[in-house]
C-alpha cells in the first residue's frame, strides 16, 4: 500500500482486496524522538503511537 508519515493514517483497501482471503500485514514504527527528551521538553505530554483504533 504504502507509507504514512502524518495524519490521517488511512487507506482504501476496497479496491484492493480479492475475493476470499487477504493477508493484511501492518508495520509500526516510531522513532527515539518521544523517547529522548532534552530537559525543556521533559514535562510534554507523549503522542500515543502504534494502533489506536478502528473506524
């Protein structure tokens, strides 16, 4: 499908998908950025990453 590197995270599959069985493979990556914090930043509220939902 491709990649997303900012919101919104969405595809359309509809076109996509075979009839019978698909294989959907999700990678997520994050990087060490919300990790490592410089002593300004410390007190800044970390984004939520990884899968958070479904619509």
């Amino acid at each position: 499908m491709g990649m997303c590197i900012c919101p919104p995270y969405r595809y359309r599959l509809q076109k996509l998908l075979h009839a019978g069985e698909n294989t959907l493979r999700i990678e997520v990556a994050n990087t060490l950025a919300n990790r490592l914090k410089n002593p300004l930043s410390s007190f800044l509220p970390i984004p939520p990453t990884g899968l958070l939902g479904v619509e």
